[in-house]
C-alpha cells in the first residue's frame, strides 16, 4: 500500500488555467498552499473532452487510447458519438488497473466507465444522467466515502461539469465564467471538508483543457461543397476536423479547398507532427484540419447559435492548458511546478496508492510533487495492455504495425520486411499513368473492405492482401 488509503481523482469541465485565480477560489487557492499545484495541466491533441479524459485515465496519447476526438469515424466500427462503449478505448484506464490489483474503485461520470472494459469494471458506478448536478455527484461521493469493510473505495474517479458550458456560450473572458467556477470551487471545499475526517486520503483535482475566444464559424459543407471534394466525408469537433476520403481524388480536392482558409493547420495521415501523437489510421482520416485561433469547425446545416468560446487547438497554446491541484496523503506541502503533462495524472494516482501503473504508459509520475521517496512498483505483468494493442469491439484486433503495441512511437519496432513499398498500400490506377501514385493512405481490417475497379495496381507490399475476384478485387490493409 502506498502513502495514501483513499484517493480521489476529480475533474472539472473547461477549467482552464487561470480560472482560480481570476476567480479567487478559496478552495482550490488553499490546496495549492497546502499541498502541490502546476502553473498548468498540458492536455493531449486534441484538447477536447472525450480525447483528454481518455489520456487522463490511461496515462497514454491519443494515438494509443485510441480516442481521436469527441467524435470520428471508425473504419473498422464505423461512426463515434460521444459513445460510453468502453470497446472503443484501446488502453487500460486507470479504474481497471486499480481493480486487477485488488483496489476497489468508484466511478461517477466519467467517459467509458459504464460497463465492464475487456471483462473488469469498477467496483461502484453512477449511471450516467444529462440531469445529474455536480453537487449530486458530491454527494454520491461522500456515500462510497461513508462505506465500511471491502464495499468501500479505495480510489475514487468523478467529472464535474464546471464551467465548460457557459465558456463556450459566453466565452472564456464573460462574468459568468468566474461564477460558475466559483460554485464549482464551493463543491471542492465540502470534498476536503469530508477528507480531512478521512485518514491517509487524498484528493487531487484536474481539468480536461481550457478555452479560446472565437468569433467565426468554419463550416465543412461549404469548404467541401464542390467538384469531387464533396465525396469527402467531415466528422468534426471544435477546432479539430477529421477528413475521411473515399479515394485520392477527392483527398487532392479536399486538401485544395482547406488550404485556401487562411490559418488553416492541414495534415495528411501519414505526415502528421509526431509530437501531436494523433496517428491511428482506423480513426485519425486522410487529413486533419486544424481551424486558426478564432475560429472552429461545424458540419451539417442545422443553424446553431453561434459559440463564443472553444477549445481543440494546439496543446502548446496557453489557452488551452487545464489545472493541476492535489493535497493529502503522500503529496509534497507547497510544491509546485511550471506544468504538468495530462498523461503523468495517472502515474501520479499509481504512485498515492501504491500499485503498478499500466505498463509501458507515457506518462511519469512527478516526484517533485510526491512527500518523501516511495518506492516504485514494478509494471503489472498479465494485464490486457501487454498482450493485447486494441479490438474495437471486441472482435477485430489491429495489427501491432498500425498500433505499436504498448510502444510509444520512437520505440515502435520496424514493419516485418516486405518487398516493394513497405507496409503502406500504395495503389496505382493502371491506364492512368499520368495519376501519380496516392499519397493517401487506405486503411481497413479484416471487417472493413476496400472495392476497386478491375483496372488496379496493387503494390507487392500488399499482394498477399488482395482477395476476390478479378473483376473486382478486394484489398484488405491490415
């Protein structure tokens, strides 16, 4: 056991940095002075709900949880809303690791913990509910606090609401802001109220990204609305827009209408930055489109007021940076520190409470926040992560080349040798040789199949991969 009993993870809404302060919270003011702070939380690419809540759980990027935005589209499973389907999630969340090291674990309200993730679940769960407030979640809180013997949870997890909402209708910089985090700061004050009756407990409080002004809409039926860009598929969120392409024509076109929007940020999938570790090829889509500071992304037709604050840019960008509080049990009084990596939240936790994080997470826990040396523990062995890199769904497994394998980027070991272009499918219309080869990459699995005309060229990297007949083969990149 680690140097704490009980902890509690709470994440608050669109908390953005420099909230507390401009708000003058007491509560989190007073955690900061007793225990330790970071100027800012760091949050993953994009900085969106569902992505960074998902890095928070896991300690890992995007690129490995799997969770590229709020909402996207799954070649393999096909389209994510917002889903709770913990099948979606690629990585070993925080609440299962706890669980498979016999730490009982609570949950209220946070994404992909409402059923069991590849057999192992919380041990306490609240149905999620639009309706909740965040004072009921407060409440259900010092409920599992309350319980005795082995019902009761060593490791708590629960989302806040916060200020998120009004940031966006009335902007980052609106009077309202500073109530709502004010009200949120009254919920955190009653938390450390209960824990200071609770022996060797711990409470440590996130937010999932900031906020931006913005004053202009970006809307992808428009950009996309002509010559064979229109064969183009938009799935977007905020300031990030996923662009899903059928072919390599109507990629050219897509990619031609975006860089004529000034700002604009363009990525094809095969040259994104690899510091945004965004690349997963089921999901991230042909480009990614990244709107100026000032602007964001909607798509369809449906006229929606118009939002005056938003979030899903850059996470180097001030403005889109969360905070990172904690005190109790085993956190160092009056530490502080510049930053915090959102990934390095669940190593933290790990490190509190004594058990092994996931292995080969991204994160590190910060011992410059920690009371005292505590051991580390070594990485768990038998757990899902290691042996398994991802089956949305429970089916179709991705191929360790796509998904690393619990290996971060750099550490990826090479694609199998192959003959011809490597393991990206590079496909060549024959007959039209004044077509240069697609820079785009096709990507599928055994579930998702990819029909072209008879007149095809497929490279020798995948010829073991074609199937069908001649008349129309089938190629499966997997």
């Amino acid at each position: 056991m680690g140097p704490a009993e009980t902890v509690i993870l709470l994440s608050i809404d669109g908390m953005r940095w420099d909230y507390p302060a401009r708000a003058r919270a007491p509560a989190l003011a007073s955690m900061a002075a007793q225990g330790a702070s970071a100027g800012s939380l760091v949050p993953p690419f994009p900085s969106s709900t569902f992505p960074s809540h998902a890095t928070l759980a896991t300690g890992v990027y995007p690129d490995r949880h799997g969770i590229v935005n709020n909402e996207f589209f799954d070649r393999v499973r096909g389209d994510f809303r917002r889903d709770d389907d913990p099948a979606w999630l690629l990585a070993e969340p925080l609440w299962v690791t706890a669980e498979r090291q016999g730490v009982r674990t609570a949950i209220a309200h946070w994404v992909f913990s409402y059923a069991p993730w590849r057999g192992i679940a919380a041990t306490h769960r609240m149905p999620f509910s639009a309706e909740t407030r965040d004072s009921e979640k407060i409440d259900r809180i010092l409920d599992w606090l309350s319980l005795s013997g082995r019902d009761r949870p060593r490791l708590i997890l629960a989302y806040l609401h916060g200020p998120d909402a009004v940031g966006h209708s009335e902007g980052p910089d609106a009077p309202a802001v500073l109530d709502r985090v004010l009200r949120t700061d009254r919920l955190v004050a009653r938390l450390l109220k209960a824990l200071d009756g609770v022996p060797r407990s711990a409470l440590v409080v996130v937010s999932d990204h900031g906020m931006a002004v913005v004053s202009r809409t970006l809307r992808t039926r428009g950009i996309l609305g002509v010559g064979e860009a229109r064969r183009a598929r938009a799935v977007s969120t905020g300031a990030v827009s996923n662009i899903y392409c059928p072919d390599a024509r109507a990629c050219s076109a897509a990619e031609a209408a975006l860089r004529r929007i000034e700002g604009l940020s363009l990525f094809q999938l095969d040259r994104l930055p690899e510091g945004l570790r965004y690349g997963v090829p089921s999901r991230t889509g042909d480009l990614v489109a990244i709107a100026p500071m000032g602007a964001y992304f909607v798509d369809g037709t449906k006229e929606t007021p118009p939002a005056r604050g938003m979030h899903g840019y850059r996470p180097e960008l001030r403005e889109m940076q969360g905070i990172f509080f904690a005190r109790g049990a085993g956190v160092k009084a009056g530490a502080r520190r510049d930053s915090l990596r959102a990934v390095d939240v669940a190593p933290f936790i790990c490190r509190l409470l004594g058990i092994a994080p996931a292995p080969d997470i991204d994160g590190v826990a910060p011992e410059n926040l920690l009371a005292g040396t505590h051991p580390v523990p070594p990485p768990a062995s038998g757990s899902p992560a290691t042996t398994d890199p991802g089956r949305p769904g429970g089916t179709t497994q991705y191929p360790g080349i796509f998904l690393g394998q619990g290996r971060a980027p750099a550490d990826r070991p090479p694609p199998p040798p192959v003959a011809g272009d490597a393991w990206r499918a590079t496909l060549t219309r024959a007959g039209r040789r004044s077509e240069p080869p697609s820079t785009y990459p096709f990507v599928a699995s055994a579930r998702t199949r990819l029909s072209f005309p008879a007149s095809i060229v497929v490279s020798t990297a995948m010829a073991s991969a074609v199937a069908g007949s001649k008349r129309c083969p089938t190629v499966w990149i997997a």
